[in-house]
C-alpha cells in the first residue's frame, strides 16, 4: 500500500471531481420545467428522460460504486462464489420486462411517486403503504453509507487523509467535502443532477473496465498465468477455487435468485424508473440494460487480476483501488479512481432522493400533514434527503465497514418483503390487504433473526446472508427463504380473511391504467384521494 499521497493520481481524481460538480449544478437548468416546486420535478426530473437518458441513469443507479469495489473483492476473497452477481443481474431483466412497464403506466395515470402510493392505490391501505415505505428507508440507508465507503476505499488508497493517527477531522476531512459537494447539488437540482453525471461515470467506467481487462492481464503475463494464480490460491486455501464448492451451490443459486427478485424493490430503481417519459421507454431499457451485466462480468474477472498481481490488503475492499495503484500509469489510476468516486455520488444521490419521497409522500403527507402543498411536498423532500445523507455519513465515520456492509445485506433481505404487495399487486387484486401485511410482518421478522443468529470469523452476529433452509437441510440465502414464508403466509390469510368476508379495501385503479402510456387519448395524471390537493 502507498504511504505517500499520488499527487499525479490525486490531481486527475479532483478535476474530474470538480467537473461532475459543476454539472450536478447546472443540471438544475437542464429541461428546466416551468414549476420546480413538486416531486414530479426536483424527484422524478419531471418524468421526462427518454430511453439513453434512462439506461444511463437506471445504470448509474444499480451498478454503483460499491459494485466496482465488491464484486471483484467478493471474487478476491472466495472464488467464484462471488461471480453470483452476473447471473442474478441476468435474471432480473427479464422478470422487470413483465412487471414495470405495468407500475410505469399506473403510476402515470394515478400520478404515484413511490411505490408505497401505488400499494396505497391499489389495497386501500395507509397502514401497508407505510410499512413497503419504512422498509425502503431501512434498506436504502445502509446502501447509501456503502457509496461513502467506496469513495473513502479511494481517498484510502491515494494516501489522502493520512495514516491512522491523523487527528479525525483532518483524516475524514476529503470524505467530508466530497459529501458536501453532494448534498448541495442534489438539494439544488434533485434527480436532474445524477441524470446528467451519470453520463459521464458510465462512461469512465467502460473506459476503465475495457483498458484494465486488456491492460493487465498482458502485464501479469495473459489470462492464463491470471487464472493459474488464483486457481493456485484457492487450492492452498481449499474455497473451492474457480468453480463453487459442491456444499455452497445452493447458497450461491438461492443468493443469485433472491438478489434478482429484490433489486428493483429498492426505491431508487423505481425512482430512476417513474422518471421516463414513456411506457415503452421502459421496455426498451429492460432489452439494453444487459450490456451492464457484460461489464459486471468483466469487471469481477479484476478479482483474479488482483491474486495474480500479488496485491496484499487487510481489507478485501481495497483490493481493486490497490490493484489499479499497482498496475496504472499514475495519470489512468486517477482515471479509474474518478470512476469509483463518480460511481458512488450517482447513486447515493438517487437512493437519498428515493428515501425522502418514500418519507415525504408515504409519512408526512399521509399521516402528519394531509394537505400540504406541492411546494410543501418538494421541500420537505429536500430536507430529508439531507438528513438521510447526514445519517449515512455518521455511519460511515462511526462504525466498522464490515457493519455497514452487513446492514447492506439484511436490507436486501428486508426489501424482498415488500414483493407480494408491489409485483403481486400489479397483476391481481386477489390478496388481502391484511394478509400482505402480516406476510410482510412474518417474513421481516425471520429474516432479522435469522440474520442476526448468523456468525462470522469477526462478527458474533450479523456475520452474513445465508443459513440452513427449514426443511430442505441445505444452506441458503435467509431472503429467499423469508419471502417464501412471506408468500405463504398471504396466501393463506387471504382465503381465511376472504372466507370470513373480512372487508378490504378499495381499489382506486382500473385494468386499463396498467397499460396505458404517455401518447394514450384520455390518459392524464390523475390524484389519488389520500393526495388531493396536490397539483403535478
């Protein structure tokens, strides 16, 4: 590891810095609508992008920061366990083809910002619409710190912040501007900012990605002596090598299953989403977005490149910044060290937005203020996503990493819950508002236990994502198994709760909303009750 600062490194990593910050500013005048003051424009950029402007912004949002650094790390420290990223991003695109272009237009019609409004339209039910929401929150959170920590696995390995003993704030200090930076262009110019910056992230990636997978493996001597190194490592160290070890095959196929039913339950994916212009937008980005998952591909093949490089870091994390360290010219390590640090300003900026609309619609308009103003709304939301950055930042700064890191996993266990409500609720009004509850209430309570009764060589809980599947006898992913107990559940409840002609609620939607689109005669954005009031 490097004790001194890459001055050359450090310089090219500020001018693109200062670059996207700027832009984030001026995105602000970018379509500029004629009313700022309303979710549909400072959080959904006036649902206005078209289909590059959303591939680039659903991409900048899903493949973040912390993607670059932990896919190849997972890699670097287990195997090919850690290649279970490539095949869920793969299933997932298929499964969104058949539900979002169905939430894009109900959504348009009814005027829904969240998903908790779409729940909140479709069962009648503030009480389901607040739990889907508070579990947005809880699950985005920790997402948020991971993107801090990325950009601070950067500033780590350029020697910024000084050693150990450095007195905190002069330590932190480079964390603590780029957050600052952050926060007051998302405030000024909402989802505008990230839209437009994640042209150029994406794009310093696939230029990173393309020289590196060229670039290295000729300096380590060709894939082959590549893959003979870490074939080698994983041998001495019996983890099953390139090829996932017999026992751990269910975890890694449950794993790869229940990450792919979850990704777009986050409400930044959803948020990136509502904010096309079109139904069939979304389609088309369901056929494009796969190109991503070649580049994940690529991207986690680092992992090897790193064992084969000999490079040697206490923190996984650190492997492919201390790999680019190594192998770059100084002026490309900057480079590929911009695209991390960019990488992980787009989407904390899209995740702290999608958590203060989650608040602003779903808990202050609904339950404490009913009749607040759009100017109300669009305020309100550009507080909380301040105090959501700031909550974030404290974690960061107070808490080891790997607790950060594990907190990402049990919210990916607590996110699946809220699948029955939200892709069940797309096509049937078959289930039971309450049932969806007490479905959702089982299958978040055994997945917080069974996580936290999960250990590890350094943790006594919380230690990972996968345990023994009740029953079946094998280790799995705890998600998986909680939302299979969470379908149960609701299914069960329904006919019980139909039987006893326990009433439900009303739906405020129609079978042709979930297919109409922009161009639509008659299609308009209409309020739902519980938002009269206000305009979009």
């Amino acid at each position: 590891m490097n004790d001194g600062v890459n001055g050359v490194a450090l310089a090219v990593f500020i001018i693109f810095f200062l670059a996207v910050t700027v832009m984030g500013f001026l995105a602000s005048r970018w379509r500029k609508a004629e009313n700022e003051h309303s979710l549909d424009e400072w959080g959904l950029g006036g649902r206005s992008f078209g289909t590059w402007v959303t591939w680039f912004l659903l991409g900048g949002d899903l493949y973040t920061a912390y993607t670059f650094v932990a896919v190849p790390a997972a890699i670097y420290a287990a195997g090919a366990a850690g290649f279970f990223a490539v095949p869920y991003t793969i299933l997932v695109y298929p499964l969104i083809f058949t539900f979002l272009p169905r939430l894009w237009s109900v959504s348009h019609k009814h005027g829904y910002v969240t998903t908790s409004d779409f729940v909140r339209g479709r069962f009648g039910s503030k009480g389901l619409s607040l739990a889907v929401a508070v579990t947005g929150i809880l699950a985005t959170m920790p997402y948020i710190a991971l993107q801090l920590v990325g950009i601070q696995a950067v500033l780590d390995v350029m020697g910024v912040g000084g050693g150990e003993n450095t007195n905190w704030f002069v330590k932190d200090l480079p964390l603590l501007i780029a957050f600052g930076v952050l926060a007051a262009y998302t405030y000024s110019s909402g989802l505008r900012a990230p839209a437009l910056i994640a042209f150029v992230k994406d794009t310093l990636i696939y230029i990173v990605i393309a020289v590196a997978i060229i670039y290295i493996p000729i300096k380590l001597g060709g894939f082959d002596d590549v893959f003979g190194a870490a074939s080698e490592k994983y041998t001495a160290a019996k983890a099953g090598g390139l090829v996932p070890l017999e026992a751990g095959q269910w975890t890694y196929a449950t794993l790869a299953l229940g990450s792919a039913l979850a990704l777009f339950m986050y409400p930044h994916s959803i948020t990136a989403t509502l904010s096309s212009r079109s139904r069939e937008v979304i389609r088309r980005n369901t056929t494009i977005l796969p190109l991503y998952s070649l580049m994940l591909g690529l991207l986690a093949l680092l992992g090897f490149m790193a064992i084969a490089a000999g490079v040697k870091v206490t923190n996984p994390q650190l492997a492919i910044p201390q790999l680019f360290e190594d192998m770059f010219p100084s002026w490309f390590a900057g480079v590929a060290f911009a695209a991390i640090g960019i990488g992980a300003l787009v989407p904390a900026a899209i995740m702290s937005i999608a958590a203060a609309n989650l608040f602003t619609r779903n808990i202050y308009k609904d339950f404490i203020k009913p009749d607040a103003t759009p100017a109300q709304e669009t305020k309100v939301s550009k507080l909380v996503s301040l105090l959501v950055k700031v909550g974030a930042l404290v974690f960061v700064l107070t808490m080891d990493k790997t607790v950060a890191i594990n907190f990402q996993l049990l919210g990916g266990i607590w996110i699946l819950q809220t699948f029955p409500a939200l892709v069940g609720g797309l096509f049937t009004r078959w289930f039971h508002r309450w049932a969806l509850l007490a479905g959702w209430a089982v299958g978040m309570i055994y997945g917080t236990l069974a996580a936290y009764g999960v250990a590890s060589p350094t943790q006594k809980h919380f230690g990972g994502s996968a345990k023994e599947i009740p029953g079946i006898g094998e280790i799995g992913y705890i998600g998986l198994t909680a939302f299979v107990l969470n379908v149960v559940v609701t299914v069960v409840l329904t006919f019980a709760l139909k039987a006893a002609k326990v009433p439900d609620g009303v739906d405020e939607t129609s079978p042709e909303d979930y297919t109409a689109d922009a161009g639509d005669p008659g299609v308009k954005v209409e309020l739902p009750p519980a938002t009269a009031g206000t305009s979009h």
